[in-house]
C-alpha cells in the first residue's frame, strides 16, 4: 500500500514537472534564493594549526567554493596551542565582523564546548571537523573514528596473514584526544572477533615521530616477532617506520596508519613500502561534504544549534595493490595552483 | 682532629676528582646517579629483555639527541644563563635547510646560508644578553618565537619538511659502526669535546668564574662579556647538529617539535644532573647522569606499557623527589645562596 501511493505521489510529481518544466524555466527561483541567502556571508575554519595537509586542503577547496558564492573565507592558525585557538574563537564571535559559520578542528573533547555555545547563542553555525567533540554542534563533518580503527585493524591482521605470529603493536596517540581513544575502541572491536591475534603493546606517542621512534623501537626489541603494528597518524609513523628500517624489519613489520590522503604523506610512502596500508580520508569529498552543509545551514533559516548532523567521510583502507593516480591529493599542486592565482 | 679532617677532604677532593661520587657529601647528582642505578637493577631484574645489547643501545639513543641538547644547554647555564630558544633553533634551521634544498637550492650554497642564519641567531642573543644587559630568559624566549615564528611563515610551507631521497642527512641516519647508530656516537664525542672544553681550557674554567660571581670575574680580567656571546653561539651550534640528527633518523623534520615539552626535558636533564641553575655549578658528568636517568626511567616504563600520562607523573615525581631529597641534605642559607639564585 505505501509503495503504491509513493508511486503514484512520484510519478505525479513527474508528471507536473515534466508538464510544467518549460513554462517557468526562466523564473527558477533557486538561484536567486541561493544568491540572497549565502551573498556576503562569512565563513571561517580553525583548525588544530594550519601547516599541516589537512588543514591546507581543507581551506583550498573551502575557500574555492565560499569566493565562487561571493563569501568571505579565513582561517585562524593556532599552531598546536589549545589556547590560541580559543582566543581566535572568542575573537571571531565577539567581533564586528563574526563569522556566520565556523568551522572548528577540535583539539579535544571538551576544551571548546563553552566557546561553541557561545558561538550557536550568538547566532553562528557550528561545524565541526575530524574531531568529534562532546558538544552539539550544527554539524559533524569528518571519519567516524571508531570505524576508522576497525579498517585498520582489519588491514593489520591481513597484513600478517594466518600463518604470522598474530602479534599487533599500537603507536596510539595520546589520552585526551577523541580521534585517538575512538580509534583504540575500534581497533579492539575488531580484535575481540579474532581472539587469536593479540596486542602485545600500546605506548602512546604523542603525535612525535621521535618518540614514536623510541617506543616502536622498544617494542620491536621486546616482540622482535610482531606482524603488524598501527600507528595513529600519519604524521608521527614516519617514526614508527623509522623503527622498523632500523630493526631490519622492513617488508617484515606490516605497517598501518591513517591520514588525510596527502600524495608525499602516503601514497609515496605506500608505493616505496614504507607503509603497508593507510586508511585515507577523501579530503575533496569531506571537504564537499563541509560545502553542502555550509549551505544547507545559511538557506534554512533555522537559528543555529537547531539540528545535529553527522556526516562521515567514506573511508578505506588503500594498500600499494589498490593504489590508483588519484587515490591521494596533491598538496604541492594545490599550493602552484594558488601561487599561480 | 685538624688534620684527620682535612685528610677526609683531601680524599673527597681526590675521589671527585676521578668521577666518583662524593657519599659523604651526597648532592643531588649522587641521589638521581643513585636512583639511576637502582632503577637500571631493578629493570635488568624484572623486565625481561632490558638487559640485552641492542635494548642498552636504544636506550642511549632515545636520549642522544636530548643529551646533545643538554650539553649545549648546561655550558650556558654553567655560565648563569639559559638558553630557550635551543629548540626553536634546531627544528626550524634544519626545515629551512631542507626546504632550501626541496625547492632547488644548491647544497653548499643552502648549507652555508643555514650556517649564517644560525651564527646570527647566536649571536643576537649573546649580544642581548651581554651588551645589552637584558636577562637570558626573556631574550632566548623572544629569539625562540622570533625564529620559529619567521622561519614558519616566510621560509617554509608546512608543519613537517621532508629530506630529499639520497640527500647525506638521509644516508647519515643508516650509518653504523658496530650496529651502534651515529647519533651515539656523535653524542658520545660532543660529550668529550665539552668536557675538554670545561675542564682544561682557560676560557672553559672562566665559564666557571663567570657563572659563580660574574663581576668578581671582570674585575680579575675575565673578558665576561665576549664569553657570553661564544656561549650562545655554541649552544645554536650544538642545536643545529642535534636537528640534523633528528631529520637523519626519521628522514623529515617536524616544526611542531618547538610546541612540545622537549624544551623542559633538556632544561630537566642538565638540572636533574645537578647543573645548578644559579651558575658555577656543574658539568658534563652532571648531564650524562640526568641523560641516562631519563633514558632508564622513559625504556623502562615503555616496557612495562604504562601510559603516557602516568609516565609524566612519575618523571614528574622522581624529579619532585631529588629536589626535595637535594633541599634537606643541602639546605640552602645565607653562606650557599648566590645573588641570581632562580
């Protein structure tokens, strides 16, 4: 019964299209509705610093799409430093020219929560990327941490095979960071359905590739025996890797991490086996994604704080096997491209 | 009981002077030498694999780089000083350097440009610091921002620069003698060179005059302020080689370093040594025991798989507990407190 009346409620509607198409074409109110709705409005992204592959791509495609609707795009560098980022939020809203949409890379749980509601009270859109927070923002854009971790876990224990010594390190984070704790309780997900495979070490790295370094090194030394290990991010298992070519271990220590799909950062490191498999991020699509809800909110007319949307990137673990020309952006092209502008 | 007495110093003054620890005036660099040595026996005891060649190798490598650091560091402390912008000079010279080098500079040229950003940069701050008369502290904090903040802006492109494929810092992180990485060995000499340095150099026994009670040394004609300026120019030196070493290892060199707590650690491993912060006191010894008391303690506690918020509360509270331990068995009054005691 139900599939029969939304039948016919979709072939009229079809049929009133179809019908009354070419009579109202050059009245087609969207564009006009679209223009008043975005013209002139501000968007601003912050992420955790701007000098890294995710934030550089993010505020590429952002600022292409927000200039090409006649927005005004910026960003705010806090570098690293939790509480330049809330002077640069605190900043933005209680200036004269306050953000319509900000966009947030938090660096914790709960650090910016206060900053947000402020935000939403003052009538800004709130997205937040990558990083969840405990915090009801407009939007959620980025990886579903937790499914990220399983894809990783999967990917180690098919790098080690059946008949390795099913031993898996972790390079974890640290403690405070929701990306990292997610990806841990994914990864343990996966590994309680194959019991036989074990990790025999989790240190934390800190996001330092030195110490990342240390503790793989360590680790290797203790369970010369281990098939894989997964590191958190890409940004630190240049360590990790570093450990595993200086245990001679190459080709014998399957590496996994995960990243935002940069082209140096791990397709090239992919290819010359550095890395064993990467769970990459599409960044032109989690970046699309921000788009879209960017312009879903300013159309709807809907006070901020009003709805809360998840929106996860499609992930996957990609190995040199499955390596395609545009599995991964390109940052030095993306940086000539603006150059050339 | 004069002369018993003096025999007691005599034979203190002798065992120092070969190394060895002095029990009967223990300092605190006998109380961490101490804590070193019961934490490295109960390590060997109990953790399975600590005591193995290779695992003895990497734990002195886990702090070359951090001890290297603390040398550079512990000369200008020596000297009533501080340097902190040590860091900041180690990360953003060598990301220059490489970044020089990705976009096609040539290799002698981007080297030599890297050699004179760094000499400036020592320079400035001896020249703060000595003829301008502002406090090392706030000079080596602004110069540090000063230079991770344009290097960061205007020189490079992003967070993490990589080394070109088949550049000699990449080659000089394979190389090896005896399995033993470079970095080992370039520690293990720097170690020596200063040590030769204090110790036996007219102008490193002056460091010492200096730190202890800078206008007596220029009233006896110790160019004070000229050594001023070496020092900190040999501590950006010292920081440039340990930022080779550190992009030679890992094949990258990530900026973000100069947000991390490494900064405290090398001032933690020169101090928990014993290298007075008041000037005057110390010396390489003082640095290769704080080395290698972090170096155990950070191994260990990675064996053992204790997260990293609780290995800082427990580095926190070892170094908690030398102080305090240092602070009844040397208390400080009116005779042993200097002027510009921090």
């Amino acid at each position: 019964m139900k599939l029969l009346r939304t039948l016919m409620a979709a072939a009229t509607a079809l049929a009133i299209t179809a019908f009354a198409a070419p009579g109202f074409a050059a009245d087609d109110p969207g564009p006009a509705a679209y223009a008043k709705a975005l013209n002139g409005k501000r968007v601003m992204l912050v992420p955790l610093a701007m000098g890294f592959d995710l934030a550089q791509g993010w505020a590429h495609y952002l600022k292409k799409e927000v200039e090409a609707w006649g927005g005004t795009f910026e960003t705010r560098d806090p570098n690293w430093v939790v509480d330049a980022g809330a002077q640069a939020i605190t900043d933005a809203i209680a200036s004269d020219t306050r953000p319509d949409v900000l966009i947030i890379h938090a660096p914790d749980l709960n650090s910016y929560s206060k900053l947000m509601k402020k935000a939403q009270a003052a009538g800004t859109y709130v997205i937040l990327v990558d990083n969840p927070a405990n915090f009801p923002a407009d939007a959620f854009v980025g990886s579903d941490w937790d499914k990220l971790g399983q894809l990783e876990a999967e990917a180690a224990i098919k790098g080690c095979g059946e008949n390795s010594s099913k031993k898996i390190g972790l390079v974890q984070g640290d403690q405070a960071n929701s990306s990292s704790l997610y990806q841990y309780a994914g990864i343990m997900k996966v590994l309680e359905k194959h019991p036989d495979f074990q990790v025999v070490a989790k240190p934390d790295s800190n996001w330092d590739a030195t110490t990342s370094r240390n503790v793989t090194t360590t680790m290797l030394q203790q369970h010369p025996d281990i098939c894989s290990i997964i590191d958190f991010w890409d940004g630190d298992a240049t360590g990790a890797s570093a450990a595993i070519r200086d245990a001679k271990l190459d080709g014998k220590v399957f590496l996994v991490t995960t990243g935002g799909g940069e082209k140096a950062a791990d397709c090239d490191k992919l290819e010359d086996g550095t890395y064993g498999a990467v769970v990459m991020t599409d960044l032109a699509r989690q970046s699309g994604d921000m788009n879209a809800i960017i312009k879903f909110l300013l159309q709807s007319g809907q006070p901020a704080g009003t709805s809360h949307t998840y929106i996860y990137t499609l992930e996957k673990a990609t190995t040199k096997a499955d390596l395609k020309p545009d599995s991964c952006w390109d940052l030095k092209a993306l940086q000539a491209e603006a150059a050339a502008k | 009981m004069e002369a018993e007495g003096l025999a007691i110093r005599a034979k203190d003054i002798a065992m120092s002077a070969i190394g060895w620890p002095n029990w009967r005036r223990l300092n605190q660099e006998g109380i961490v030498f101490a804590i070193a040595i019961l934490l490295f026996a109960a390590a060997a005891l109990g953790l399975p694999g600590f005591l193995t060649a290779d695992n003895l190798v990497a734990i002195v490598r886990s702090v070359s780089v951090l001890g290297i650091l603390a040398l550079g560091m512990a000369v200008v402390i020596i000297g009533r000083g501080i340097d902190l912008s040590a860091v900041a000079i180690m990360a953003m010279s060598v990301a220059w350097y490489l970044q020089l080098l990705n976009t096609g500079t040539s290799d002698g040229l981007a080297f030599v440009y890297v050699l004179a950003g760094v000499l400036a940069i020592g320079l400035l701050n001896g020249f703060l610091v000595a003829y301008a008369d502002v406090p090392a502290i706030f000079v080596t904090l602004a110069t540090g921002s000063f230079v991770f903040g344009y290097v960061r802006s205007q020189l490079i492109t992003q967070d993490a620069v990589p080394v070109p494929g088949g550049h000699w810092v990449e080659l000089l992180g394979g190389v090896r003698f005896l399995d033993i990485p470079v970095e080992v060995f370039v520690f293990a000499g720097l170690a020596f060179l200063v040590f030769l340095f204090l110790r036996y150099t007219k102008w490193g026994r002056f460091i010492y005059f200096a730190g202890d009670n800078p206008v007596a040394a220029r009233n006896i004609g110790v160019p004070v302020r000229p050594m001023l300026v070496l020092r900190y120019v040999l501590s950006a030196f010292v920081a440039l080689i340990a930022g080779l070493l550190t992009a030679a290892s890992l094949h990258s060199i990530n900026t973000r370093i100069v947000n991390s707590t490494l900064l405290y650690d090398i001032v933690l491993v020169a101090v928990i040594g014993g290298v007075g912060l008041s000037g005057g006191r110390g010396g390489v010894r003082n640095v290769l025991v704080g080395a290698a008391l972090i170096g155990i303690l950070l191994n260990a506690m990675t064996i053992i798989d204790i997260p990293l918020l609780y290995q800082n509360l427990i580095k926190a509270a070892i170094l908690l507990g030398a102080i305090i331990v240092d602070g009844i068995i040397n208390p400080r009054d009116e005779q042993t407190a200097q002027q510009g005691d921090i």
